[in-house]
C-alpha cells in the first residue's frame, strides 16, 4: 500500500476517490471532515508531536491539503495510522446517552497515558 501511494499515478487515484462526492466506499474522513478527525496513533517517533491533534490542524502545520497529509502521515509512519472520526453531533450524544440501553464501546486501545506506553 505505502509503495502504491509513493507512485505519483496511484496517488492521484486515490486523492481522486477521497475527493469524490458519491464514492462507492466508506469515507470517513468526507464524513467527518479533516477538523473533526483526531490524530490518536503513530508508530513513528518523529509523528509523535501531532498524537491530539486534528488532520486540519496537521495539514496547516505541513502546509498542505487534509488529503494529501493523510496520505503522507500514513507514508511516513510506514503503517496505518490510528484516528478517531466525530461523527455525531453533541447534540446527539447528549440525548442518546441518557437513554437506558445506551452503552460505549470502542475497538481502540487504552493504553497508559504515560511512560513507556508513548514510545
């Protein structure tokens, strides 16, 4: 995959599809927006730094579009890289939350917040 997206053609195939508006794919990122996708995992020290930040506010630091910082993050990093998608509104949240048979989950890891589990 990371070969794929380093080739200028596919790379363009694919900002092609992450910009288009009826895709045949879950976009996440078109559903969320770039200011509401936070960046929660890197394996790669040096993209540590941007770990809490949003893909907006990653891509203004690189000076470059959302799209193409994605794609970079995910080069760089060698792997997948961990995000998490706001999708509902607070509003929603709020209300649904009090209902009885309401509970949380997650397929993300917890991992301590500090000491080696940063490395």
């Amino acid at each position: 995959w990371i070969a794929r997206l380093k080739d200028p053609a596919q790379r363009a195939k694919v900002l092609a599809d992450m910009h288009d508006p009826h895709p045949t794919w879950e976009n996440l990122l078109a559903h969320a927006g770039p200011d509401k996708t936070l960046l929660l995992a890197f394996k790669n020290p040096a993209l540590k730094p941007y770990t809490g930040k949003t893909l907006a506010e990653v891509a203004k630091l690189r000076g470059e579009s959302p799209e193409d910082a994605a794609i970079d993050l995910v080069i760089e990093d060698g792997t997948r890289v961990g995000v998490a998608y706001f999708l509902m509104s607070e509003e929603n949240v709020k209300r649904e939350v009090q209902l009885p048979w309401v509970s949380f989950g997650s397929d993300e890891a917890a991992p301590a917040p500090e000491g080696v589990f940063l490395k």
